[in-house]
C-alpha cells in the first residue's frame, strides 16, 4: 500500500487516527477537491434550483454564478487591442458567515473549511454533495480526490531559535537544521516544499517559517491527491484513508513539546 511505503520512506509511525485525538488544532482551513466523470458547467447550472434546495439542508445559502476573466489580444499592422471578457464557470455556494464553500467548476467540486472543527463533519458534508449529485446526474465516477489541510502554529518567548527544533521535527530535514546558517536569530523567513509522488497518490507538503524576535510562525500546508478513477460509493473510505496520512504525517512533523500544546484543555478534534 503506498501509505505504508511512504512511512516507510520518512520513518512515520503509522496509526489509526481513532488511537488518539487531540484536543487542540490549529489548522486555519482545509479543503476537498474532487473531479468527476462527465460532470460540466453546464449541468451544473441546469441544476441549481435541485442544488439550491438540497445544500440549504445544509446550511447553505441559493448559489451565485462564477466567472472566469480573460483578456483577448489581437493585433493589426499598427496597433495592439485588448478585449476583456468573462464567461461563467460555475456555482459558488457559501454558508451565513462564508466560512464554508463549495464551488462547483468545469469538471470538479471544491469545498472549504475556514472554521475546521473535526474531520467527520467535513467528510458528512462532502458525501452529501456527492450522493446528491449522483442522484440528480446519476455521475458514478470520481477521476481523483484531493485533501489539503493548512496549519497555521505560532510559539512565543523562544530564548533562542534553536529550541524551534523542540517543536518541529520536520524542520530537522531542512537546511536550517545544520550549520548552513551560522547565525539563525537573524533568519526571518524561510520556505521548503517536497513531493512524493507513486502509483495513483501524491503527497505535497509545504511549510514557512516566519522568525519575528521572541515569535516564530509555522506555517504547514498537508496535500494529499488520491488519482483515481474510483466510484462516488468509494470516496468515503479513500478521503478516510487520506485523513489517516494527514494525522501521522502531523505526528511525525512535531515533537513532545508540541503535543504537550496540542493535548491542552480545549475539545476540538483533528
């Protein structure tokens, strides 16, 4: 199994998620994309008062066109000319305080999650986009699935850069780790991005660090892609599965201080 092989990979120690939770997170939004067989923009308008009705069981207000924005150029002998024009991609659908939105584009369905609170719900509200979908356009076919969980963690009143690597384990495979940089108080911003990529799955990971005196801001962004094609009646366990990597990869990325924060006395889930 490629999870498994990528563990294997960076020396992650696999868990069923269901082992442990924390009562803290800190991830400031996530999101779902899912491309279907067949699905158009033009089906998708055809269906809006179906949508309308079905996502407001949800919580979500009637949906607002999308369009996308192009600029024309075209030429003769003395001039250049720019037309503007915008064509209609898709529906827009949001809740109250718009912190969650599903967007349906072209081919793909795309939800956010500003107000992230635990993985059931998000996965509750994807299922139920997809089944009604299946059941308005009888769409059986995903062509891949996608989760992206950014994390957003800042520490305070650190003596020295150095005691970030209490924290972060993940930062101990970047060149900030060494003697790269003699001096590291003096870092203020540094990025690193790697992907590993096998079979049908696609893992890209991304983290900032932002160095402002006594704060240091972490910034790490989890995405997983599932190619697929699966049935819509499969994407359930293949998000679960994803979830799964996104909660031991998290493990493997920090260290005992920072499961001590996350361990807090707060509810939320991961």
């Amino acid at each position: 199994m490629f999870e498994s092989q990528v563990n294997k990979i960076l020396k992650i120690d696999s868990k069923q998620r269901a082992e442990c939770k924390f009562k803290k997170h800190f991830i400031s939004a996530v999101y779902s994309r899912v491309e279907l067989n067949n699905l158009t923009k033009e089906k998708i308008i055809n269906i809006k008062e179906q949508l309308d009705s079905k996502l407001a069981e949800k919580g979500f207000r009637k949906g607002n066109e999308v369009y996308k924005k192009s600029i024309d150029v075209s030429s003769d002998k003395n001039s250049e000319y720019f037309t503007k024009s915008s064509i209609v991609a898709g529906l827009e659908y949001t809740n109250s305080d718009k912190s969650n939105v599903i967007q349906f584009i072209d081919n793909s369905i795309l939800i956010i999650d500003r107000k992230y609170n635990k993985f059931e719900d998000f996965s509750t509200v994807l299922k139920f986009i997809l089944e009604t979908i299946k059941d308005i356009l009888n769409i059986e076919k995903v062509n891949f699935i996608g989760l992206k969980k950014e994390n957003i963690i800042a520490i305070e009143n650190l003596e020295k850069f150095d005691e970030i690597f209490d924290y972060f384990n993940l930062l101990k495979i970047s060149t900030i780790s060494n003697e790269f940089i003699k001096d590291k108080r003096y870092l203020s911003n540094f990025e690193q991005a790697f992907t590993i990529e096998k079979d049908k799955v696609k893992i890209i990971v991304k983290n900032h660090l932002l160095n402002n005196d006594s704060l240091v801001k972490i910034v790490l962004d989890i995405d997983t892609i599932d190619s697929g094609p699966i049935n819509i009646s499969e994407v359930e366990n293949s998000l679960n599965k994803l979830n799964n990597f996104h909660y031991n990869f998290f493990n493997w990325a920090i260290n005992d201080k920072m499961r001590e924060i996350l361990e807090g006395e707060d509810s939320n889930e991961c």
